[in-house]
C-alpha cells in the first residue's frame, strides 16, 4: 500500500537520513583515527590512539615517503591503473554492445559465460593464472599485469552495461547506417557517449580496486624491484619484530589521497550509473 500521509513520509524520511547519517559517520571513524595518527610520534600514539596529537609532526609522512619510494611506486600504479581502466571500459562496452544487438543464442551463451565467470572467486584461479603468466613470459612486467586485470574486470562491466545498451533506441543506430555511419563510427560517436554515466561507475570502481589490489601485483610484479604499486611498497613499513605504526599509518594515508581526490572528482556518476545498468 502506498503511503498518502505526508507527515508520515516526511518523519520515515528524517528518520532514515538519521540513520544513515550515523552509519556514515561509524565508518568513517577508521579514517579519522588514521588521520590524527599519522602527525603523531611513536610513543605518544601508543599513549592513546583516539587523542588529538598534541602538535603537528609531519615527519612520519617525510619517512613514508621515503621508505616506500612514494614517488616512483606512485607512477607505477598510475600506469597499471588507467590503463587497466580505460581497457576495461573500452572492451568491455564494445563487447557488451555486440552482445545485446546480436540475437542468437551464440551470443546469449557468451553473455551467460561471462556471467558464470564472476562467481569465481580469484583464489579458486590464482595458481593457474600465475603459472599462465609464467609460460607466457608477461610476469615482471607491467605490460602483463594490464591484462590480466582486463581479464578479471570485464565480465561485471559487460554485465553492467549488457543492460544499459538494450535501453538506447534503436532508430539512433539505423538512422546513422543510412547515412552511411560504419558500424565502429556508430558505436563510438553515438552510442558510447550515451553509455557515459554507467560507464564512468565502472571506472570508479575499477580504478579504486585496481589502486588499493595488493595480491595481484605481489603475484605478477614480485621479482622486479623497479615495479612496485603503492601497497606493495607500504609493505616496507612493517618489520619482521617492530613496526613502525606511525609511519605506516602515514603512509595508508599518502595512499589514500588519490584516491578520495579521483572518488570527490567522479562521485555523482556513481548512484545514476548503478541504477542506469542494473535495473534495464
């Protein structure tokens, strides 16, 4: 029964966005607790974690920086990131694109092996993708790691936008054919720009999980001093009998930052984008 009281709807509505408001707040205390320790000494962190620090010492993120090669493994996951995203949406879209235009069952049976592939957990295939790599010559390397992470992340993005594609008319395509559009120039100029809100969800997504993977690239990149992400590296920070919390706390934080810089720049596409995909 729908609900035709005003003043019910608005107390349900104050009451959720109370409810979620603490929920927020909840989960960003991990965050902020890391923040305020990360200008705070050794000792006066293990006096007490949820303290102010008494003074602000940038020190920690100057040893961070230099104990973890920020500026190098920086680039790196730079590097394995964009273009491991950018693949991945570009592939993906194509392929979902072909896919839902296509209608035979050769193509509803690829659909339903790529959706069969993403109950798969990653540790169920670790050692045979490793081993793959290994026979293949691409471990080591950044050129092999990029498509692998183009393996692992294509078939949730062609499942996201598989349902996006059957939403855009029709008639756009056929009247681009008549006017003698190719099918490549149809897709890139009409069709992919409609797929820009999922699209960019999917690149959200992507990239921060790319960004913050620290199994793959120990997997593929180990052996290489010169390649090494930035979770790789903040492995530094921690030794075989003391670890230095302060300077790890302040170098999650270093790791961090790009992250919330590229999350703030790209938020509003990510609820239009889940509902865009998910519910055609």
């Amino acid at each position: 029964m729908i609900e035709n009281d005003p003043s019910k709807r608005g107390t349900k509505g104050i009451v959720a966005t109370i409810i979620l408001a603490v929920v927020s707040l909840f989960m960003l205390l991990p965050i902020f607790f890391a923040v305020i320790n990360s200008f705070k000494p050794y000792s006066e962190m293990m006096t007490s974690f949820i303290s102010f620090p008494s003074k602000i010492d940038l020190s920690n993120y100057a040893k961070a920086w230099k104990v973890a090669n920020y500026q190098k493994s920086f680039w790196v996951s730079l590097v394995i990131t964009a273009f491991s995203t950018i693949g991945t949406i570009i592939f993906a879209s194509m392929a979902a694109y072909k896919l839902a235009r296509t209608k035979t069952k050769l193509s509803n049976a690829l659909f339903m092996i790529f959706v069969f592939s993403m109950t798969i957990p990653f540790h169920a295939i670790m050692i045979p993708l490793v081993q793959l790599a290994n026979r293949m010559h691409i471990t080591q390397s950044i050129q092999g790691i990029i498509p692998i992470y183009w393996g692992m992340y294509i078939p949730f993005a062609i499942f996201m936008l598989h349902g996006f594609v059957k939403s855009v008319p029709l008639e756009l395509e056929e009247a681009a054919m008549l006017e003698g559009s190719s099918p490549f120039h149809t897709f890139f100029k009409i069709v992919f720009p409609l797929m820009k809100t999922p699209a960019a969800t999917l690149a959200i997504l992507d990239a921060l999980a790319i960004w913050n993977d620290f199994l793959m690239p120990m997997l593929i990149l180990s052996g290489n001093p010169n390649l090494k992400t930035i979770p790789m590296t903040q492995v530094n920070l921690f030794g075989q009998y003391t670890s230095e919390w302060n300077v790890a706390i302040a170098g999650l934080v270093l790791g961090l930052i790009p992250c919330l810089i590229f999350f703030l720049f790209m938020q509003k596409n990510i609820v239009g984008g889940l509902i865009a995909g998910a519910v055609k």
